[in-house]
C-alpha cells in the first residue's frame, strides 16, 4: 500500500495530517454529490465544516467512517488508506471513531450510566469497577452529575446531548466526529454545546475533532480550521480570522445568512 502521495501537515494549521481525502468523488445514481473532494484534517485539532444543506458534509463524513466508499480517489485515517480495504478491516477503523449523532441516539430503556457504558461493554472486556470508573469521569466531564440513574425521558434536550458525547468518549477514541450537534437547540443550548465541544477538545489534547455545523457563530469560536463545502469541492479553507477577514461574496453570503450573493436558494 503506497502512502507516498498523502500530505503530512495540514496546510492551515501546521499540525499532523490524521485524516486525509484526495480527490474523493462519490454519485448516488444521477446525483454527483462529490466532485473530487481534498480536505486535510489536522490532528489534535477542531475542524468544522460548513456548506449548505445538501451538499454533501454528511457523504463527506460518511466515508471517513467508511460507511460509503468513493467512486474515485483515496481516503486516509492515520496512514491506513481506506480505499484499499475490506469490510472488515473498515470496521475495525470505525471503532477508532466516537460520533455524536444530531438525535443523541441514546437507549431508551437504559438509565444514563448504561448508555454511556454501553460501547464499554460491548467492545472491551473490563471490570465492572474500571467501567464504573470510566463512566463516572465521563458523566462529570459533561455535567451530568446526579443524573446517572434516569432515563432518556427524564432529561432534557441538552442533558441528552451530553450523555450522548459523553457515550461517544467513553472508550478514548482517536476521532470525534459531530454531525450539526447544535441543529434544533434554542441559543442557549446552542452556546452550552459549543462550550462543551470546545472543553472536550480542551480537555483531550490528542483527540481529533470534525464538526459539521450550520451555526455561523460556534464555527467562529470553536474551529481551529474551517472547510467550506460547496457543490462537492472545498471551495474555501482557512483559520477563523482568514473567514472574518474574507471579501469572498460566498464567505460573505453564508457568515451573514444572506439570501443576496452567489449561492441562489
Ligand atoms: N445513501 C444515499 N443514497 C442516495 N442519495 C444520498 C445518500 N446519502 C446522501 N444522499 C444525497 O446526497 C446529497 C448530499 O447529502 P448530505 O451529505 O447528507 O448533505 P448535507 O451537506 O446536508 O449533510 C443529498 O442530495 C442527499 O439526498
Ligand atoms: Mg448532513
């Protein structure tokens, strides 16, 4: 398996490449949604990518996970090049991935501390005193104190929210992954989320964090790269500063939630 083409630093930020995509293209029958995607993501970083409904952020994250496979180009986690895999060795890479989910996704049936136990239990045989120890770092990591023992139904939006990032670190993985985390919050919760992203990131320097996000307003303050997606390409990268500073009419367009500029509703 040749890596010799893959980039080793993220031009942005100057640190490590931990995920890589070349030239990915991807079509669901008719629909080419993908047109020859490159992104560079940095490790240890947060990377936000932003775009229109529709334009593939949630394909472009799909394939990272391995659960779709590019029509062309290459895809690398780490220097495993996931093109070149089978099934079962994508799902293998998959485990190194923790994804918070719009919908938390949690168990209904299962109180908070099962929840967050859950991937745990399934893939890692510990004691039951190391799970208990895990859980409970986790449960005060995201505020959740004092709520162990209810049940998805007794929480609140935001509660759940955080059960579910809390269920995603809960076996350390590599990558975190959220796909509009804050999508159908009210402000407050939606500045509560933003916080914890940017504390999750603080509090696990390795961690590699891609966040899909609409919010004009987290990207600004919790991206440490930004990637905007347009039509299946990257038609912008840069810091936060390079976006606020930016003339671009797209730029300008989507920082204002303009209806006047290039991109027609
Ligand atoms: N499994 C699939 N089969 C067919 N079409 C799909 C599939 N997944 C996504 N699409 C289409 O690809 C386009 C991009 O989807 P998506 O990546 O979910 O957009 P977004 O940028 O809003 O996350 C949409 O038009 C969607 O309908
Ligand atoms: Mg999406």
């Amino acid at each position: 398996m040749s890596t010799g083409e893959r980039p080793d630093v993220d031009p942005v930020t100057g640190h490590p490449a931990a995920i890589v995509y070349q030239d990915v293209w991807k079509a669901f029958g008719p629909h080419q949604i993908l047109r020859g995607l490159d992104l560079v993501v940095p490790r240890g970083r947060v990377t936000v990518i932003i775009g229109r409904s529709g334009t593939g952020k949630s394909v472009t994250i799909k394939h990272v996970m391995g659960l779709l496979r590019p029509d062309k180009g290459r895809i690398w986690v780490g220097d495993d090049e996931l093109t070149a895999m089978s099934d079962r060795e994508l799902r293998r890479v998959r485990l190194r991935f923790g994804i918070v989910f719009q919908q938390a996704a949690l168990f209904d049936s299962m109180d908070v501390f099962d929840n967050i136990a859950f991937p745990l239990r399934e893939h890692e045989r510990l004691k039951e005193a190391q799970v208990r120890e895990r859980v409970m770092a986790l449960i005060a990591q995201v505020g959740l104190r004092g709520s162990e023992r209810k049940v998805p139904s007794e929480l609140s939006g935001g509660m759940r929210k955080r059960a579910g990032l809390a269920r995603a670190l809960v076996r350390s993985p590599e990558f975190l992954l959220y796909d509009e985390p804050t999508t159908g919050l009210d402000p407050i919760l939606t500045a509560a989320m933003d916080k914890l992203i940017a504390d999750t990131d603080a509090a696990h320097p390795d961690l590699t964090s891609l966040v899909i996000s609409h919010d004009m307003h987290a990207v600004l303050s919790i991206a440490h790269k930004i990637v905007m997606l347009n039509e299946g390409v990257v038609v912008h990268e840069g810091t936060p500063d390079y976006f606020t500073s930016s003339d671009d009419p797209l730029i300008r367009q989507f920082l204002a939630g303009s209806l006047d500029g290039p991109m027609k509703v």
